[in-house]
C-alpha cells in the first residue's frame, strides 16, 4: 500500500504553511515539541480529508482555522498509532459549527419515575452515530490552558461511545489497563466530587464533572490536556491514569498558572 499512499499524498500535499498559521493561534498546541506539532498536523489534515466540517459560514473558516480546530481533537489519540486513532473517532462522521450556543428540550425522569421537561442550553452535543455540534462562540474560548475545551470534550464523549451507545465513562481500553483500576480511579473521584457538592464546597475541577459519569470522563479529559497541573494537584492518581491512557504526559509542556 506505500503507493496508494504515496498516491494520495502527492494529490493531496500536506499544506505547511496553513498548519504553522493555525498551530501559532492555538497556545495549547504550541507548547509542543516540533516533532510533535509535526505529527499533529498531518494527522489534522488527514482527519479533515476523511471527515465533513460542516461550517455555517466557511468564510470565518479559512484552512488555518479548520486545522486548528480538528488538532485539538487529533491532540488526543497523537501517541497512538494511525489504526488506533482511526478506529477511536470511527464514529465521529461530521462536526458541524453552529454560531452560538443553542437550546435543546430535554426530558428526564428521577429516581421516582417522574419524567422532568426542560429547556438546556449547549455549548456542544454529540451522539453515538450522529454529528458532534460544536458552537463558535465556545472554540473561540478554547484552546487555552484554563481547563476548558469544547473540541476536546464532545470528542472525549466519542471516545466513551466507541464501546456503548451512551456515554458512560468508560470507553474502550488498551490491553495494559485493568478496567477494575479505571472504575476504582474514577470512583474515587466520582466521590470526592458528590461529597464537595454535599458540604457546599467547590469541587478542584468543574462541578459539571459531578452530572454524570460521562460528563466526569469528559471534563477530566479537558483538564487532563488543558490544566494538568490542577488535574494533578487534585488528582494524582486519576491523572496518572489518563497518562497511560493517553500515552502522554502534559504536564510536562503546561505553563505555569
């Protein structure tokens, strides 16, 4: 297959300047090495070849910005191999940007099987087959090292979803991770935030982590990559996890806060 591949690439070169435009606009992917940021970039572009971006205004988006947006989401499988990448985001399909924050009714029964109507306002959305639904105003505010991502987390529901239909918090794991060690880590943390919630303190990460399990997984995933040293200082054990999962440690490239 090197000369289908070698094929493709000719039809399709890695455009170079574009990635080092949209990789300088993004501070969380600058603090890469160049190796790194090298691999990023063209595994963003063969992720936009193979996925439609669906842009209520491509004018907002030139090729940089495109970029920029996919590599965040690429950031997360860049220490796994080409098959191990395409496989976890094998049902992610389509992302479509959306201008701003939009509003969904939303139905859910209690614990006495009452079912509670309301209206939700997202910043993102994602299901199992369908598009991952990403608002402008929300990437806009992402990319940083504050401990917020949008990209990162409606794709971390992705990588729950590669083994259920729901997202659960425990997405498929690599062979040298115990699946007891993940419940146990997760539990652990699972706790320490409901138990926060319950003496009306403010949880070390975002309180939204104590929703829903699935909600958990995401939201340590967008600290785990954007405000490690936070992960770290309030979960060390959870952050280790992550590293393995990951394969990455970024820790080692987070500014100071």
């Amino acid at each position: 297959m090197k000369w289908w591949n070698a094929w493709r690439g000719a039809r399709h070169p890695f455009p170079a300047e574009a990635w080092a435009e949209g990789l300088a606009r993004v501070p969380l992917l600058q603090a890469l090495p160049a190796e790194e940021a090298n691999r990023l970039g063209e595994r963003a572009w063969a992720f936009l070849r193979r996925k439609r971006l669906a842009l209520f205004d491509d004018e907002l988006f030139d090729l940089p910005a495109r970029l920029a947006l996919v590599a965040q989401a690429c950031l997360m499988t860049l220490h796994w191999s080409e098959d191990e990448a395409r496989e976890a985001f094998a049902n992610v399909h389509e992302v479509r940007v959306l201008p701003e924050a939009f509003r969904r009714r939303v139905e859910e029964m209690d614990e006495a099987g009452v079912v509670h109507e309301y209206e939700d306002e997202r910043v993102g959305e994602t299901w199992h087959q369908g598009p991952i639904v990403l608002a402008l105003s929300d990437i806009q505010e992402s990319g940083g090292w504050g401990g917020f991502n949008v990209v990162i987390h409606e794709f971390a529901h992705k990588l729950d979803m590669g083994n259920s239909l729901d997202a659960d918090g425990f997405p498929p794991l690599p062979r040298d991770i115990d699946a007891r060690d993940w419940h146990r880590v997760f539990t652990g943390v699972w706790d320490d935030l409901q138990a926060h919630l319950a003496r009306g303190d403010a949880p070390p990460i975002d309180d939204y982590a104590a929703s829903h399990p699935g909600e958990c997984f995401a939201v340590c995933c967008e600290y785990f990559f954007t405000a490690p040293d936070i992960l770290d200082a309030a979960y060390p054990e959870l952050y280790a996890l992550l590293a393995r999962y990951f394969r990455q440690a970024p820790l080692q490239r987070c500014p100071p806060h």
